[in-house]
C-alpha cells in the first residue's frame, strides 16, 4: 500500500484561522470546506487512494493563486495543485493538512495568434478546448491524451503528457512555448514566450513534467499547427503479441513516421468491440491502428508502403479505410477504451511505462508470463511507436489480496521497463503510484539532485509534497549562499 505522511496536528488544529484568511484572498464562494463537498476532490483517477483535503480554493486569476501561495507559505500549510483530477498516478491525491488550489476556474483562451501558430490560454482550458478554439481556422493542437476531453492543460505540463498522435508531432514538452507561473513565495514568473526558443536556462524544460513540485502554472503559449488535409488509418492483425510488436519495430525502423501507431491485445479488442462495434476482427490476438496523413498521394503511399511492411509478419487481415468515416470507425474503439476495460473488470490499474521498440516483442511475451503468475488478467492498449506501454492490470479493488497482487505486479512491470533500457513513466507521470520505485531508475546521486532543485524552488517542501520521491529520504537542506 502507498502510505502518505502523518498530517502536521498544529496545522490540523487552526483550520478555522487559516480558512478564515484564504477567503478574503478568492472570496469566500471560492473557499469549499464543507465534508461532502470536499469528498469530490478526495481522489484523483488512482481512485484506490482516497484522502479528502483541508480545504479546496478555487482562484479565477494568477494574482489570486499568488496570494494563496503567499499566505499558505507563511504559515507552513502544504498545497496541491489540481487541474481536472485525470491524473492516473495519484499526482493530485490531496493530504489531510493541505489546502488543494484547483484550477478549474482558470478557463478561458487568452490569445490566439495564427500568423506566429501560438495560443495562450489559462491552466483550466481542456486539451481539446485548444483545438476546438482554432479548428475553424484548420488549426490544432497536437498532444491527445485519451483524456483529452477533460483534462486540462496545466495538468498536462505537470505530467508532460502525450496521446495517440505524438509519435509524429511530439509530447507536451515539445508543443510548449512559455508558461507563467507562481512560486510558492507567490512570485509571478513568465518563462518564455510567443518564440520557439527561449534564452537562457531551459526553464521551460525543468517545469514541464514537474508535477507541481517546483511551482503552479497560470498560464500556458501552446504550437498550434496547421491541420493536415487529411488521415486515413489502417487496421493489421496478427496471431500473437510478440510478432506485433515485431512489426511496430519494423515501421519504426524503416524510418517511417506514421501520426498515430497503437497497440491493442485480443483482452482489450474484445472489449473495445463490445463497446464501440467497430468491426475489429475478434479472432486476432493483437493489432495495430496506424494512421497518415497528407494528400492523397502521400496517403496512398504511406499505406502501400506500410502494407509492404506488415505483410512480412503474416497478418490474419488488414484494413485500410477509404473514407473518413471508414477512419473514424477504426479509431472509435481506441477512444473509448479506458472504459470499455471497465466494463470488464471491477477496476483496472492502468500502468505507464516507455521501453525501446526493439524491446516490443520480449516486454509483451514477460508481461504474459507474469500475468500467468500473478492470475490476473492483462489488457494491453498503448502508444507502440514511441514504445509508451500501457498495460491494464485487472483487479478487484474490493479484494484487498487481489490490490496488492495487482500493485506488485504493476512493479515488476516497471522494473522490466528500466531493465531494457526504458524509463518509469513517460506520460502519467510518477506521483505517489511509481514514488517508491524511483531508485529502480535513478542512483541515490541523481535523486539527491534532484531534491536540491526541488529544494532551491520550494525550500519547506509544502508544493505537492508526498509525490516523486521516495518518503524514506529527507530532504535535503539548501542553505543560502
């Protein structure tokens, strides 16, 4: 089990005070204190941790959120910061001491420049939000988490998130341009800019994939691109797992970019058909959902080209789409596959980890054996051409034998990720779900690094504290010059 620190009693015991002066700051509507209201910001989506806040400020402006950093710094009350609470790695699990300043309010499209491609927009906006603000100029924004509907984009700067199409256009980090954001003393910083690169220190790199550890973003200038003039997916499927992920590394290897190449195994095929009917051939143990993107004649010979590429792996069947609808049609399972899981299981732990295509074959064959061991069944549905593994581990949350299974499972999966060579995370972040783990990947001198920075930004440790790093260290002291 993930255990959380012990709430600070003296904190605990001046509640009153320390609501009575936040609410002067956002006023009182913006101040939710109330046990049944708090409840709904008590988990995030690691819905099997559960911890309901001190208090929950929900500030409209930068200058709002300053001032409740400041007072919250003065007197010694820990902050976590929450976007739309899609986190899948506990990144927004509140403690029992810690005011949770939610930026849901902060939602609006600040700037849109189509001659330089950029927008600014708040933290609040949604990922989609973005989109639907250019798309009638043929605009779009590139990273598409599958929570793109809901999550909003200073969640995604926290985790540096990616989605379906950033095999082609990149993660958060690379569709970023500049940030405003508050430190915990309440300073207002702007970092970078309507510019692709900023001078100086790559500030924009430390604060994106941060996880509210360093400061919370306000604001947000964002790549919008052109949109292409038009996709067309196709659908191969394969009699195991392994010669999948051969295939993915054979398209990866050809030196072909296609927009989007994903993975689904015949657990989430099934499930997604049941959901979407969408046509996926059910008698496959795996397949890929690939897409391009161009005119028709560069469609046209991406997908010859790829079917050259699948066919020296004996697919039982391939399909390429002739119409949008057609596109549409195969993609729509993938959508909705979050949920088609859940209507199989209970719950599901959805897992996150990056390895080298290369890998592919022999990650997918363990991960198999160890769900034998285990006796809890995987569903495998992931981003295959960056090699970003999302295995879904079934469970029964009302089990407990059957969560800790689960959870050690879930470990033993990471751990084989660092072990060919990959990383714990690559876009949910770690939070507290992977915090223990953390020494699997980084040495005692690259997290003790890594604490320093986190303590040159937040020396009394009170932003989003718990998350990261493992609970066993101290921090470390960083004394003034």
């Amino acid at each position: 089990m993930i255990a959380l620190p012990e709430p600070k009693p003296e904190v605990l015991a001046r509640r009153d005070a320390i609501l009575a002066g936040i609410a002067p700051l956002v006023g009182p509507e913006a101040v939710i204190d109330e046990p049944h209201c708090l409840r709904a910001y008590e988990s995030d989506g690691l819905a099997s941790y559960r911890q309901a806040p001190l208090a929950v400020v929900l500030p409209e402006t930068t200058e709002q959120v300053a001032a409740v950093l400041r007072f919250c710094r003065r007197e010694g009350v820990r902050v976590v910061p929450r976007g739309a609470g899609t986190s899948l790695s506990g990144g927004a699990l509140p403690l029992a001491d810690a005011v949770v300043i939610g930026l849901m309010r902060m939602n609006r499209i600040l700037t849109i420049d189509y001659v330089d491609r950029v927008a600014t927009v708040q933290a609040g906006v949604t990922n989609l939000g973005i989109t639907a603000a250019v798309a009638k100029k043929s605009f779009f924004y590139a990273p598409d988490p599958s929570s793109q509907l809901a999550c909003m984009i200073g969640g995604n700067i926290a985790m540096n998130s990616g989605g379906a199409h950033c095999l082609k256009y990149g993660v958060t980090a690379n569709n970023v341009l500049g940030l405003t954001i508050v430190t915990i003393e309440g300073e207002i910083l702007a970092l970078g800019g309507a510019h692709l690169d900023a001078a100086g220190y790559d500030w924009l790199g430390i604060l994106t994939g941060s996880e509210g550890q360093l400061a919370i973003v306000t604001e947000v200038t964002v790549r919008i691109l052109r949109a292409s003039e038009g996709t067309r997916a196709m659908l191969a499927a394969f009699r195991s797992n392994e010669v999948a992920g051969a295939c993915v590394a054979a398209i990866i290897g050809s030196g072909i970019i296609p927009v989007a190449l994903e993975f689904m195994d015949r657990p989430a095929i099934h499930a997604c058909e049941a959901f979407a009917h969408a046509g996926y051939p059910l008698d496959a143990e795996a397949m890929l959902i690939i897409e391009v993107e161009g005119n028709q004649a560069e469609q046209d010979d991406l997908l010859a080209r790829l079917g050259e590429i699948t066919r020296r792996f004996d697919p039982s069947s391939v399909r390429v789409a002739a119409t949008p609808e057609e596109s549409a049609a195969i993609w729509k399972g993938r959508k909705g596959a979050f949920g088609a899981v859940g209507r199989i299981s209970p719950d599901y732990l959805c897992m996150d980890g990056v390895i080298p295509t290369s890998q592919l074959p022999r990650v997918l064959r363990r991960i198999g054996e160890m769900s034998s061991a285990y006796g809890l069944a995987v569903a495998n549905i992931f981003h295959a051409g960056d090699g970003n593994l999302h295995p879904l581990i079934l469970f029964d949350a009302n089990d407990p034998q059957s969560m800790a299974k689960a959870e050690e499972f879930g470990a033993e999966i990471l751990k084989l990720c660092v072990a060919v060579g990959g990383c714990l995370t690559g876009e949910h972040g770690v939070g507290v779900e992977k915090r223990d783990l953390m020494p699997v990947q980084f040495s005692p001198a690259d997290l003790d690094q890594q604490r320093r920075v986190k303590s040159a930004f937040d020396p009394d440790w009170l932003l989003n504290p718990s998350k990261v790093f493992p609970l066993t260290v101290a921090p470390p002291v960083v004394r003034a010059a």
